[in-house]
C-alpha cells in the first residue's frame, strides 16, 4: 500500500522546525510531544541546536536514520530544494504547508510542476501543497496542530482546513464520534482523491468516509475508486463551489477546477457516494453512516410527542423520498392499547401526551414499531430528552431507562432510530446515553430527518447495486476497422469533424438504423435517388467548410416531386454559395423525411472532470429553454440508459399522451447504449450530436447526425 | 381594540384549577405567582378551598370582581356549560385548552360550533381550543407553564405547542432575543390569524412577528391583514404540511386544511411575508428581522479567515438570489493594504491568515467594506471569536475589542452585520458581545447566509413596494348588465356554465378580443359564416350537454372550401349524435382558424384558503406534463401581470427565440388584468378558463373559452 509508509509513518522530520509559539514548526512538534507520538521526531533547522527538548537537525541529510515523512513548513520558493535533500536521504512522502503555488496563478503553477518533477524523480509522494497538514489519530501522529481532535473511525479528507476544523469542532461538541484520520489535500499536486480513497478503503480504522470537495483533478479515477469504495464503506460528500461566485472563491483557494454540475452529481450518486448539500448534514451523515445499520426497505416511521415536528418530519423525509408507511394493522392495535384515546397510530404516531407523566412509554411504542416489518427505521421527534426538565426532575430516570432499551433495540434489531430532541441543547444525560447506543441525536428536524435519510439513501443504493456501473472504458475494443477508416480520412483532410452521411454510416456500422441518405453531385443524381426512396424527401448540403446547414440555406424540406427536388437542388447551391464562395461543396444529401414521432436530442461531450459523457434530452425548444436534459458520465449500463429516459421532467410524453402514441422507448435506450459503445470504441471522438432524433412508435430516426473529433490525437 | 382585554388581562380565573402538581390547573398558577403577575388570579374548582394560598372559587360566578379572562383547563365536553358561566359572569374570553374538537372529526366539530355559538351569544372571544395557551411575556402572564420564557420583542402565533416551546428553548440558549407574546391558535374556532395580527401590528412591545402555522381557515383575510402590517413589521412563517403525509400529520393536529401550495406561497410573499421552508431558519429569521435594519440594495458583502466557508456562503446566498458583487477599486486598495498579498479582496474577502496573529483586523476590513457604497450587508464567516481557544488566549481580548468596533459599526451605518463562528457551540465571551449589539452569531454557515438573506429580501419587499396589492376585491363594481345577463340566463336554464360564444361575447364586453364565432345551425348558415370570414374555418359544436367538445367529435379544423365546410357539418353533427344521442344541440360555432403563434392558457378558479386565484402557463403538453404554470390570487396588478408572464420557465419563448418572433406580451399582460376584472365583477364565477389562448407577434386569439358558474348563489 503505497500511502502507508507516509499516512502511517514511523518517523517525521519537520524541516522548518521553530521555537517561536506562532509558527507551525513548533506547534506540530509541540502536539505530537503532548499527544505522544509513538514514532520518531526529527526537528530540522540550521539555526537551533534543540527544539522543545529534541536534538535539531541542520539539514534532513544530517539524520542517520530513515525519515518516513517530512513536514515542509517552509516557503514555497525553497520546497524544491527541500525536496532535493528528501530525496537524497530517501524519504517516502513530504506534507507540504506552504501556499503559493497553483492556486495563484501562472507563476505558482510553475512552482507546483517544479516540486512534482522533484517529488518523482526521487520517488516521494506528497500531500498539499497548499494544506493545513495531515492526521493519524490512532497512531496520535498530529500534524496539524489542532488540539482534541476526537478519535473515532470517520476518514476526512477536505480541500478546506477551516471546514475540517468545523467538522472536528462539531464532532467534539455534539457527538461521540471522532476521525481515524484527517488529510488536508490541498491541490492534489500528486496523491489524489482516488489514491486516499483506496488507502482508506482498506483501512481497518475507517468505517466511513467524509469528503469536502472544492475541485477534483481525478473526476474518472475518483469515480471508479469510489465506486469499489461505497459497496464497503459509506462516503459522503459535499462538494462546493455550485454558483459562479463560489467558484472564483474555490478557485483562489485551491487552484482546481470548481464548480458541481448535474453531471457531477449524477455521477457521484451512480456511485454510491451520498451527495450532501448543507454543510451542518455533513458530519451528522457520516456519523450515523458509521456506526449504524443502513435501512434496508426506505421505509421510516415517525414517533412523536407532538403534531409540529410529526409534520415538519413528515414533509421533509418526503423531499428525501422516504417512504412513511401507514403501520400494519397489528401494530396499530397494540399501540391503541398502551396510548390515550387521542393519539394518532397510522405514522406518524403521535402519542399526544401518552408519555407525558411515563416517559418509558416511548420505549414501549418503539419496540412495537420496529417489530412492524414494515418499518425499517424509527425516527423520533419532539421533548425526549427533556421530560425531565420541562415536567418534573424524576422524569429523567426514566428517560434515561428508555434510552438503555432503546440502545438493545437497535442492536438487536439492526434497524437504525435517530432522535429528534429540543433539548439536545441542554445536553441532558438521557440523550447522552442514546449516542452510547450510536443513536445520534440533533436539535434540527431538518438534519435528524437528514440523518435517517442518509441510511435510507445509502440502503436504496446497496439493494440496488449494479455491477456494472464500473466507470471503466474497455477503450477502442469494439472498434470496427470501416468505422477508423472514416475518421482516419477525415483526419487525412485535416477535418475535425465527420461529413454527416459519414457520422451516419458510422452509425450503421454499429448497428445503429441511422437512414441511408445518399449524396447527389447533381439535380439529376438527386432527383434520381428521390425517386428510389419514394415518398417525401429532404436535400442538405455537404460541405466541410458549412457546419450549419440551415444558417447557410443549406436545407429543404418537404419534397415531393421531381420539379421540387430539382428547383431545390439549384436553390439550395445557390444560396450555400452566396453564404461561403469558396465552400469545398461535396454535394447534397437525400433523405426520406423522418415519419411523425417525438423529437429528442442526444449528444456526447468531454467533461473537464470526468472525461466523456452523455446527454439526453428532449428536441426543440424544451431543451434549449427548459433545460429538460439529464447526462451521465460514460459508459452507461441498459440500467442506467432505461433511467435516463423515464427521470428527464417530460418522460409521461414518450409513454403516450393526448392522442400522441407512445413511441418507442426500447428503440431509445439501444440507441443510448450504443452511443456509449461508439464513444468508447474510438478515442478521437469528442464530441457527438444527434439532433433531432425522431422517436416512433416503432423505430426511431436519426435526422442529423454530428460527430467533431479531439483537436489531436489522445486516447 | 378588541383582543387587547384578553391578551393583556388584567383578571385571570383559571377553571379546573388543581392541587395536584403534573396538572395545568395547578401550573399555570404556580408559573403566574413565581413571575409575579400583575393581574388577580381566581381559581376556579368547586372541590377546594384554597390553592397555592389563594382563595379558591366553587363557580366563576362565586367571584366578585370583574374578570377578564377565563383560562378553561376542563376537558371539552364540559367547555359549553363552563362559557355559559363565564357569559354570565361578563368574562371577555376564554383560553380553552382541551383537545377533542374539530381535529377529531365529525362529533369534535359539532362540539366546537355549539362552542363558537355560546361564546358568540355572550360576546366572549376564544383562543383555542386545542391549544397550549397564551404567554404575555412583558405583563408576566404566563398560561402555558412554560418556565424562562425570555422577554424581547417578538410576538409569536403557533399551531403547536411543540414548535413553541422549541423556539422558546432556542431563544433561551442560543440568543439574547425573547419574546412580547405567545399565543398558541390551536383549531381557529373563533379569533383567527389576521386578528391577531392585527393586533400585534399595534403593540408598541412587538417588532416582530413569528409564525408556524399547518393550516389556515381566513387566507383572504390572512393576506389583507399581512400585507398591511408588513409594510410596518416583518412576518416570518413557516407553513408546514406540504406533504400528503404532512397533511395527515398536521389534519389530526390542527383540524383545519393543511397544505402549502404554489398559491400560497407566492401570496405570502406578495403580501411581504418572509416564508421560510428550515425550520432551523424560523427564529434566526425573527431574530434578525426584528432587531436589524433590512439591506437596501440586495448586496453583500462576505468577509472569510480561510475558502472553504467562504464557498459555501457564496453559493448559498447567491441561491437565495443575494447580490455579491465585486468590491470597488478604492475598497479593494484599501484592504490590499491591511492584508497579506495572499488575501483575497474582490468579495468573497478571504484574509488569508492575515488575522492570526491580530484578530483586530477584522474590525479594520469590516469599517472598509460598510464603507464601500455598493455594499449594503456584511457576512463574516469562519473561525472568529475562536482565536483565543485555537491559537493563543490573548487573542480573545482582541477578539472583544473587535465585537465593540463592530457593534458600533452596526449602529452608526445602519447596514447589518450577520456572522458565522464555527466555535459558537463553545459560546466564548466575544460571540456574547456581538450578541449584544444585536449582531447575529450562528454556527451553521447556512443559518447565517439565511439571516443575512432574509434582510435582503425584507429590503427587496420594502423597496419594490406596491400599494396596490392589496387583496382585496372591489366585487361587481365593474360588472356590465349585459354579462349579468348572460349569466342570468345560464342559470334559468339551469345551467352551471356558459357556453362557448356566450363567454366569449362576456369577454368581448370587457374589452378582451376574443373572435367573434357565429352559431351556424345548418350547413348552408355555416357555409355562408364561412365565406363572410374568409380563409380558414374552425366548426365547433355548442351544446349545453358537451363540455368535451373534441372528444364527442364535436371540432373540425382547417376547412377552406364550402365542400370541406358542409361535410364537416354533417361529420360533426352525425358524431354528436352518435356520442350523446339525447343532447340539446345549439347548433355549429363558425371560427376563423387562429393565426400562428405561441399557445398559452389562463384559468381561474377558487382555492380553498384564498378564494379565487388565477393560472398562467405555457399552453399544450408543457402545462400537462411539465407544469411550467405559475399562480396569483387575484386581484392582480399590472406589476403581477408583468411578474406572472416572466417567470414561467418557458418564458423566454415569448421574447422571440430561434426563428419564432417574439410575441405579443403586452396584450398578454392585458389579459390577465381582464380576466381578474372579469372574476371581480361577476361573484358567480368559479371557473374560467381560456385555453388554448394564440398569443401573435401583434395580438392574441382566444381559441376556446369555459366559464363555470358556482353551485349555487354565493358572493
């Protein structure tokens, strides 16, 4: 395991070490003193003899033993050569501090290559630059300097060392749970996302993940490992930087691309990682994540002491698309008999004052509740936790006892509760207990309905788990030699793009029904081919020097007869040459006009992040101004191409609606597919188009096809 | 003012007072004696002499004296016989607190209506029932128990005890705010919302209203109410119950209807209530509003100590459409001077550890930036009032000297200061002082972005304020004798709606140009129609058995030739028959067919909280399938109008797109005035539907127009 001799090191040398209070280079050495570091600590600076009692080091060479790990606390300008001298005394990964490099512009970019170039030619793996530092809480290596940080089994990886101090504040204060580790990633200059995700995947301590993400640099790598990742240990994410405000803020801050996109997120989710978008869910979502059971049938019920936190609940688990099923008709009978005549026993359950002088009847109402095998999961709203402050003190006890069953009931049932509590504030011991059972309380309906959400989200995924959604190109394995061809010839000419019969024969060559539509070099050859295919025909013209046909009066519609085609032909050469005199034209495409169906579009494109991916929507206006469009990052599965079709807002309209049949929604989904086997069996596309694809209610046609190749030659 | 003798009472008799101490009976007297009300206490229980070492009545008409208020703490079925008594005795109101009335269902409901008509008889004005009761916090007279409620200027209305008592408790820990009043509404059953209102509109205690509300019996007067005391003081409202589930949680709560809708939100906010959807949000929002000047100019301006919150916020208040514009030269320069060259200073400002070893440069950036006059609010995120627990002690003196500038700051530019501390949990001494100066503290970066954002959109309200939105209907007076008459004759004809050409001559009388059909009643008559029209035709069957014209065959299209037009007659005719053989037919509505355009509708209809209310949407399968339609109560002004053709999100379809000229809006804008008019004038309108409505480059056609009559005579 390759980050293991730096995430787990044995020894750290801190080159930058200091005497002076503010500095980092004491601060570090000062905390892995009082936190008592099991390994070794070698204080690096010409101008001191000790530091804080250790022996200081002039130089990392000057160290006769080996150095697992340097902490560079110096300034940018001298990470080069400090990097020198690591590699010198073979050193396996340096954290870097210092900011100042690609975050800055041009010149911090230089910088930045200038320190990767070192780091690997000396084989050294680095973390930063541009980091607040690392931390292995088992092992009490603190690099950071944050003092108390709770030890627990969450991973932290996070582009923001203020955020984490937020995290690591919030699990501190509000929570039993702490971090096995905590790595400040900064600009990802070389280990990456992906790389930490593997490390902690295997990790032994970790049993959750928690990212906060600004940019990514990996988007494909990450994906993949996140995906190997999820089906093992929950990840949960939040990543910033949505709105283009936030993006500059990002940007400045670490240098990498910001900015989640629907594609991102579609992404993520496809990948088992739950997607977070309020920072105060963040922490609570991984705490629940990593100490309790997901729930296995998205089904929850509420139990309440009270009508507004029912609904509140109630309205906001609905958001999250968790269902809250009326109880079996055992359950509510059993709940009749130990609740007054007011109480609401459907779900949820409202025991209106049932509780109020026994709070133990809380216990009770659960058990019967979970024993429902409809329930999956419990969530409970309202005073609990308070009875003891707000009726009467002798209360607590009891409280307290229904925590100690509640906590059984959880372990022997496997089916989570999290708890709502107003008084969560007041940090009454009752709600202390519950966290004992891993029960986490909050004193937010919002983030405790967020809580028991997450479980279910992260249940729906693992029952859904599709082995095939591994984000891996199988690059040019099904490539037919015909197809390579027409793209080598485009390349021969120096086009970037392919003429669209050959987009469209390429098409066909994968099985694609794309219309057979012929060129004509003259009126004649035109009128000819028209009267082959029979019925109404559409001319376009073929040139390489006019991508957009219709702009340059390149099209006619609606043919029919000869006189037609003809006087069509002529218009149409006159009007391309008016619009581009010295067009190289090729001649004039004859197609059948597409039969009456629904108009949709599909394109493919490279994502800066996530390399190539797919769009689908549906034609005309709704997709220029309602944006009716989902993507996925490529290849897609039959799963993943079914779902594209039925999530876009105008889905009802390709099941029949109004007169209007339905089409052909299998037809659709083959021809998703084989988009993404056409992307990933030649590298050199880059983009796609098929627009507009007309959908019938058998078979589909593809009336303009657009393929634009890479600007040179990658794979 | 009428509620003024039950919410500052100065006589309170408590019914079914009690010795035994988990009773309300005996609470709300002890609460009353320990916060010294001012007032006299009666209580009321036939079976003791004295409670709490007060006199203890057998009947309320035992008492002497002249009493005010009557807290009725017995269970619902004896509340009739004990308002008789009050009655009697000249008692003002009544706090009824038992559940088991309307929320319960039929038998509840009746039990509530003989209530309402025993207080009615005797004058006395109820709060309830089903309620927790009443707090008059500045008077000390507390109903509900509830100890600490801190005192401050908000008034508070809930429908549940429970949200109450959540925001109590988080007024008490986690502010220095508190409250003028409580009142808990319970089922409405006789002072409603707006009276309440209205009073805290005029009580010199209150600056602030708060509001959880499920359900509503008053909308029309709700929103008149509001709209007149927004413009003096906020309303912030939280309206649970958006969710089936929610609905049947907050149903078996409240009895009244549940449900937020797209109407009721977008009439909230036209009334210039601040609706929040968190309930997190609810008390920071009141908080905030009720103590801070609102923000002008919709700009902010974040100051951070490090990128990741800053991100954050940046993309939160730029979702709550929150202007975060870029700093000013001068600005810029001026805090280029104070801060390291790592500092960030176009907005988000990120000082880049240029605070870490002097917090006072806080204060220096903040006087830099309130200076700026494009900034109109300041939100401050990260780590501050943390310094002296992260770095070094020391700091947290500056950290107080930086809260006093601040404050000051506040005072002097009357520009609002809101900050993020992610060490708020640990409530160091500077946070308190910011407290102080009535500077928001929040350790969720969302809750603050959220504070900050409900004073920009206060400003916003007050700004773009529009007298005219009243909400009140001036009904009939613009009705025309000729329409009432169309009317009239519907209803002689027991009809419950007009015909086709009878609603369009309706509309045409109000000036809507709707085409002037003909009614053909044979082929020769329709022929002849046809060619005083000229062009193309449209026939369409009237009969007052018909509504669903297309589907009976009943609508032929496209004709030109008196060939096409005859045996489209007979076509329609003989399909008529066939589809409802017994039907009264008028005759055929000769049409010219609409020119091209872009295809909208309008419906009108009553809604249940807020009487009639009017849709606007794109016309065809968008309304259908995507819902791209969007809602007012009426009457609307021209400014709503405008507002309603604007934010479809199909709306810059109508601005020209891609060929299609833009569309006729003013006329479009035009008619939505007219159809409110024409709902306003005739109370006999529950439906009116115009769809599909052709709006053209110049002009518009009314396809087809429905009005729907109510059942019955109804004003």
């Amino acid at each position: 395991m390759s980050l293991n001799a730096i995430l787990n090191a044995e020894s750290v040398a801190v080159i930058g070490a200091s005497k002076n209070e503010t500095k980092r280079g004491y601060q570090t050495i000062r905390t892995l003193l009082d936190h008592k570091y099991e390994g070794t600590i070698y204080p690096v600076n010409p101008k001191e003899k000790r530091i804080l009692g250790l022996t200081c080091y002039a130089r990392i060479s000057d160290i006769e033993d080996d150095v697992d790990l340097a902490l560079v606390a110096t300034p940018a300008h001298t990470v080069p050569s400090v990097l020198e001298d690591c590699g010198n005394e073979g050193v396996s990964g340096a954290v870097i501090l210092a900011g100042g490099f690609g975050e800055t512009g041009e010149d911090g970019k230089n910088l930045e290559d200038r320190v990767v170039i070192t780091a690997r030619k000396y084989g050294i793996r680095l973390i930063g630059p541009n980091t607040s530092g690392m931390i292995n809480c088992h092992a009490n290596m603190n690099l950071v300097g944050m003092r108390d940080v709770p030890k627990g089994d969450i991973a932290l990886l996070s582009q923001s060392g203020n955020m984490a101090l937020s995290l690591i504040t919030e699990a501190k204060l509000k929570s039993q749970k702490g971090f096995s580790y905590y790595v400040g990633v900064g600009n990802e200059a070389d280990i990456r996302f992906h790389e930490y995700l593997e490390f902690f995947r295997q990790d032994p301590h970790t049993r959750a993940i928690l990212m906060y993400v600004e940019g990514m640099r990996n988007g494909r790598e990450f994906l993949q490992q996140a995906y190997k990742t999820t089906i093992e240990k929950p990840i949960v994410l939040l990543k910033s930087g949505r709105s283009s405000t936030g993006k500059r803020a990002a940007g400045s801050h670490t240098g990498a691309l910001a900015g989640i996109s629907e594609v991102a997120r579609s992404a993520f989710e496809r990948a088992g990682i739950i997607v977070i978008e309020h920072s105060d869910e963040l922490f609570p979502a991984a705490e629940a994540l990593s100490s309790l059971p997901p729930i296995k049938n998205n089904k929850v019920a509420i139990l309440a002491d009270g009508g507004g936190h029912a609904t509140i609940a109630a309205d906001v688990l609905t958001d999250l698309e968790v269902d809250i099923p009326e109880l079996g008709a055992a359950t509510q009978t059993k709940l009749r008999e130990i609740l007054p005549a007011a109480a609401t026993v459907r779900n949820p359950i409202d025991v209106a004052g049932g509780t109020d002088s026994d709070p133990t009847i809380f216990a009770d109402c659960a058990r019967i509740i979970l024993q429902d095998p409809n329930v999956g999961g419990l969530l409970m709203v309202g005073l609990f936790g308070g009875y003891g402050i707000r009726f009467a003190e002798s209360l607590a006890m009891a409280e307290e006892d229904v925590a100690h069953q509640m906590g059984k009931m959880v372990r022997a049932r496997r089916k989570p509760i999290v708890v709502h509590s107003l008084f969560n504030s007041e940090k009454p011991h009752p709600l202390s207990l519950l966290r004992y059972y891993n029960i986490p309380v909050h004193d937010s309906v919002e983030v405790a309905c967020k809580t028991i959400g997450v479980l279910a989200q992260y249940g729906r995924y693992l029952t859904s788990y599709h082995a095939k959604t591994n984000f891996v190109f199988n690059w040019a394995a099904k490539a037919k030699s015909d197809c390579s061809a027409i793209i080598a010839k485009a390349r021969s000419e120096n086009r970037r793009y392919l003429l669209e019969h050959e987009a469209k024969r390429l098409l066909r060559m994968h099985d694609v029904s794309a219309h057979q539509d012929e060129l004509a070099r003259t009126a004649d050859e035109a009128a000819e081919i028209a009267e082959q295919i029979g019925g109404e025909v559409v001319l376009k013209i073929v040139s390489p020097d006019i991508l957009h046909k219709s702009d340059a009066g390149g099209v006619k519609v609606r043919l029919k007869t000869e006189t037609e085609i003809r006087k069509a032909f002529k218009e149409i050469m006159a009007s391309v040459q008016r619009y581009r005199p010295l067009a190289d034209i090729r001649g004039v495409l004859v197609a059948p006009m597409a039969r009456e169906g629904i108009e949709v579009i599909i394109g493919t494109k490279l994502d800066d992040q996530f390399g190539p991916v797919i769009m689908y929507g549906l034609g005309g206006v709704m997709v220029e101004i309602l944006k009716d469009v989902t993507f996925r990052v490529l290849p897609i599965s039959p799963n993943s191409a079914k779902k594209m079709i039925d999530e876009i807002k105008a889905a009802p309209l390709l099941n029949g609606f109004r007169g209007i049949p339905a089409c052909d929604k299998k037809a659709m989904r083959r021809l998703l597919l084989k988009c993404s086997e056409i992307v990933e069996s030649y590298p050199d596309i880059e983009e796609m188009d098929l627009n507009p694809v007309i959908v019938h209610e058998k078979g589909l046609s593809i009336v303009d096809a657009r393929i634009i190749l890479k600007s040179k030659k990658c794979g």
